[in-house]
C-alpha cells in the first residue's frame, strides 16, 4: 500500500504543483487505500478525479448543479434524492458528498460497479470501459464504451474517456522519467 500512496502523491505533485503537501497526502492515502480496494492503480484513479473536477472538492456541476465533488458524484443516483434535491435526506447526502474522503470511496464503489456489468455485458473489466459507464458516456447502442457490430464488441469510447487517458498517460511517461 505503501507504493500506492507514493505513487498517488507523486501524481497529485506533478498535476496540481500548487497543492500544499498535508492535502496531497491526505488526498493520496484516500486514493491509494480506494484504487486498491477498486482493482485499479492509482494513477487512473488520479486521472478520473483530475477529469472530474481538478481536485477542487467543492466544486458542484452537471445536471442542474446535481454533480458534487471531487469525483463528480451525481445526486440523482441516490435513493435520498429521489423525491426531490431540495428534501432533508438530498441535502444530507450533499453534505455528505462533500467530504473529500467519502466522495473518493463513492466513486472507487462505482467504478466497482461498472466493472462487474462491463464483466458481464461486454467481457470488460478494465478501468477505462468501466469509466465509459461511470462518466454516463454510454449512450443508445453503447454499453462500457462499445457497441456492437457484426457479432462482436467495437470500442465506441467517447472523447471523454480518450481526455482522461491522456492525463493518465502523461503521468505514466513522467514517472518513467
């Protein structure tokens, strides 16, 4: 574990130089524990959440301001909310969305999500089908990031998840350096 969080740290340093080293670190110790609890390196989970909100944890987006933190979590996907944003338990979940923490280990049980369907539709269980689903890329005719045609699966991934690939790419090139 103690690999992951250097490697987490080293990547937050590298993106957001700026970010002062006790966040980083409280930061990489909750993206390390999550990226192995998820079956995905750290560095891709780094990527997701730069992607998703530049590791700003209060940033809110997405549908009618519905998105929240630092993975973007939506809040249409909870039961709490689904009699409405604006009741007691939606804004409990929000609050609770804000915990930098909280959002991380939602987002890593997402991702958990998504690579058990992937598995199960498409025979996928890499991260990036798995984030197709998680960033709701997936449209008609698309599950995991493919399609079908002529009998088989044909990578359809969006722009979105090529964007995240390049993040996670130049942190690949200049940790080998």
């Amino acid at each position: 574990m103690n690999i992951f969080i250097k490697l987490a740290m080293s990547a937050l340093a590298l993106l957001h130089p700026e970010m002062k080293k006790p966040q980083r670190a409280m930061y990489a110790e909750v993206v390390a524990r999550e990226a192995h609890r998820a079956g995905v390196s750290p560095l891709e989970l780094v990527a997701l959440i730069d992607h998703e909100s530049r590791w700003q944890h209060s940033v809110i987006g997405g549908r009618d301001g519905q998105c929240i933190g630092l993975g973007q979590i939506c809040l249409h996907e909870f039961a709490a909310c689904k009699n409405g944003f604006e009741t007691p338990e939606c804004n409990a979940k929000r609050v609770q969305l804000l915990n930098p923490g909280e959002n991380v280990r939602i987002a890593a049980d997402y991702i958990i999500k998504w690579k058990t369907l992937c598995r199960q539709k498409v025979g996928r269980t890499d991260f990036w089908s798995a984030y197709a689903g998680y960033s709701g890329s997936d449209t008609a005719g698309t599950t995991c990031g493919y399609r079908r045609a002529h009998g088989r699966w044909v990578d359809a991934r969006p722009r979105l998840v090529r964007d995240v690939r390049v993040i996670y790419e130049r942190l690949i090139r200049r940790r080998r350096r």
